[in-house]
C-alpha cells in the first residue's frame, strides 16, 4: 500500500505542483493518476521513490515513512518506468519473458540476460528465445508464461506514460498485456496517464487530478463516468461516457435469432435477405455479402465481404452487444460463443431493452 498523507511540493520557484494530496494505492491493485498536463501527475509519482522530495507531508509504503527509509532501499522495491517505444509488439520468446524487466526500466541487454536464465529455468531450450509464439505448442508457451512472471521482482511499480509513444492498435495490444501480466503478479502499481480512455481502462480505481495538484475525484472507473463530481471532472471524463461506461455491465444473455449463413469457398444460395453471413470451417463469422452486388452463384471470396462489423461475444458487455449492432452493415449485430463460433444476431433494439432493463433495475 501507498499512502500520500497531506503531500505537497512546491518548487523553489514557488510553483505549487502538488497541493495536500490525500490519496492510498492499495497493495495488488493498479491507481491511476489521471489529469491535464501540468497537474502535478509526474511530482507525485516521483515523490513516491524520493526521486522528488515532499516539501511537507508524508508518503508511507505500507507502515513505513518513505522518508525514513535509505532511498537505495526503497528504489529497490520500486519499479520506475517512463516513456518507452514500442516496447511489445511481435515480440520473440526472449523479448516475451522480459517484458516485465523492460517494463521496470532494466537495460534491455541485462533483460535480455536474465530472460534466457529464466528461459533454461523453467526447462526450455534456449534455441526458442529467437523463435515467436506461435512457433511452440501450448505447454511450452505456458511456461514461458511462468518464466515471465519470474522475471518481475519489485513488489510495487510506477509508471509513467508507459504507452504514450506508439500508435492506437499497439497501444491497445500493449494495455491488454500489461492488464494479463498485472493479473499474473498483482503488483502495487501507480499509473500515470493524461488520457482518460486508457485510465479507465486500466485502473482500479482513478484519480483525476487538476491543475495545481489538487485531487478532483478519486473512484473506481465505472463510477467515475457515472457520477463525476463536479464540471471539471465532467468535462475530463468527456463525451461518450454514457456508451462507455456499457463497458462495464454485462449484457447477460443476448437474446439472438439464427442467421442463415454460407462458407467460404461455397456458392451464393438463391433468395433469402439482402445480407448474408459468411463463415468458416469451424463457423467463425468472416464477414457480410452484399447479394445485390454479387452475380448468381458466385463463389463466396474473400474480397466479396464487408468486414466492418464488430462481434459481440455471449456474456460480453453492453458495450460490444450494441457496438455489434451498430457497426453492422446488416444492421443485425453478430454473436459468437467464447470459442469465436456464431450463436446468431441481434438487434440495437433488443440491446437497448437489455440497456434499459439494467437501468430500471437500478432505480428500482
Ligand atoms: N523542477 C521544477 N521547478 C519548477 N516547477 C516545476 C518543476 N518540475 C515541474 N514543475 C511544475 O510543476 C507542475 C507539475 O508538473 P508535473 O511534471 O508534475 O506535471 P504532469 O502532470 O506530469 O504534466 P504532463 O502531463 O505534462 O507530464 C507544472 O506546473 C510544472 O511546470
Ligand atoms: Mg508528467
């Protein structure tokens, strides 16, 4: 556990970046600081391992005051990360297992060294370490899973902006990886970002600071879009909140009717609706064929299909039930099972009942 007990720093030049901040950071889980640039985000994360010293006010690891403790020792149970490009994608075995050390801010020669340690530990052969995982069977990807999570040793980690520098899609891949890690090995961890879509995805619970360092509203995600507490924080968790936080409930049981379907390499069926479901062997959704544009009897190509329709997964969230909807070309939203095969379709009306039953049971 973190705890800021009445924090404040101010700097010689009198600038107050962070102004009395009260705020813990429970063992095991992520905090995310989260505010405009300037607000004090990256004082108060290094105030955590003296790398910025309070001008008054406490800062306690666990029952400790940080303050009295050497600052060698209590680096050495703080990972600190900054910025960093490009840090995951595609990545081979030995670049798998260090992402935890490279996350903490190791050299990447010094990882790399002690991710082929780990790699022999766990009974791999080190020839692997170049190889991509998709290139082992299952078991040995498993324990490449394991020698990772033995790569991570500090009990607590900072980070700041850890994604910031690559693009949308890696950045998603990245979070998503860093949320599975993080499930692994239940760090202590302060997260500090200026954009609220990645804090909200990310944290436990959020802090919105503002300018000044004042904390403006700490809470779990979902009650932050939900119940901001004034118009600052309104304005920050922005537009949208409404449709995002359906990210946070669960559809239950989408109510789906069946799709008639057609598999790839087959030929087009006569009749039936404007729309038709393309699937594969094992009855993974491919896409949507346009019939209307397609001669009789073509057979079902991969350029024929409209691919822009998102799935929902039974047991997923409103978010992806209505998104499926939405982004549908048919305008009937796709379903899948957790093995990705099609249950059938639904519509934007039927989700938006779901929508409003949850809504009416929470008045209620
Ligand atoms: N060494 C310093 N001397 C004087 N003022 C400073 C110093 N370092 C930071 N500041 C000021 O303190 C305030 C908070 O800075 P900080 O770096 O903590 O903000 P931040 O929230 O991390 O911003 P960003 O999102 O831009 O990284 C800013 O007004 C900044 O100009
Ligand atoms: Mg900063």
């Amino acid at each position: 556990m973190i705890r800021f007990d009445q924090a404040t720093k101010r700097y010689p030049d009198g600038t107050v970046a962070v102004d009395t901040l009260e705020l813990e950071a429970p063992s095991g889980k992520i905090t995310v600081l989260v505010g405009p640039s300037g607000c004090g985000k990256t004082t108060s994360l290094r105030m955590i391992n003296r790398m910025i010293e309070p001008t008054s006010g406490t800062i306690w690891l666990d029952d400790t005051d940080t303050a009295s403790m050497p600052a060698h020792e209590l680096r050495r149970q703080i990972g600190y990360v900054i910025q960093h490009a490009g840090l995951f994608p595609h990545r081979t075995i030995v670049d798998n297992i260090a992402t935890v050390p490279f996350l903490l801010g190791t050299d990447k020669k010094k990882a790399r060294a002690r991710a082929m340690e780990l790699l022999e530990r766990v009974g791999l052969d080190p020839a692997f370490a170049k190889r991509y995982p998709a290139q082992l069977s299952g078991g040995q990807q498993q324990r490449v899973g394991v020698a990772r999570a033995l790569a991570a040793d500090p009990p607590v980690m900072l980070m700041d902006e850890p994604f910031s520098a690559v693009d949308p899609v890696v950045r998603d891949q990245l979070q998503d990886e860093f949320l599975r890690l993080q499930g692994e090995l239940g760090k202590t961890i302060v997260f500090v970002t200026h954009d609220i879509d990645e804090a909200i995805k990310l944290g436990d619970q959020v802090a919105v600071l503002r300018v000044g360092g004042h904390l403006a509203q700490l809470a779990a995600p979902a009650e932050l879009l939900s119940r901001p507490v004034d118009a600052f924080v309104a304005g920050f968790v922005g537009r949208d909140r409404g449709y995002r936080a359906l990210g946070f409930s669960s559809a239950g049981t989408i109510p789906t009717r069946d799709e008639p379907t057609v598999a790839m390499g087959e030929s087009l069926p006569t009749g039936g609706d404007e729309w038709l479901l393309a699937v594969d062997g094992s009855g993974a959704p491919q896409g949507w064929l346009h019939l209307t544009d397609e001669p009789h009897g073509a057979v079902v190509e991969d350029p024929m299909l409209y691919r822009g329709g998102t799935l929902a997964t039974q047991g997923g969230t409103l978010r992806s039930a209505l998104d499926a909807c939405l982004s549908s070309p048919s305008g009937r939203g796709v379903v899948i099972d957790e093995s990705g095969r099609l249950v059938g379709s639904t519509t934007a009306r039927e989700v938006l009942a779901l929508i409003e039953a949850q809504v009416e049971g929470a008045v209620t």
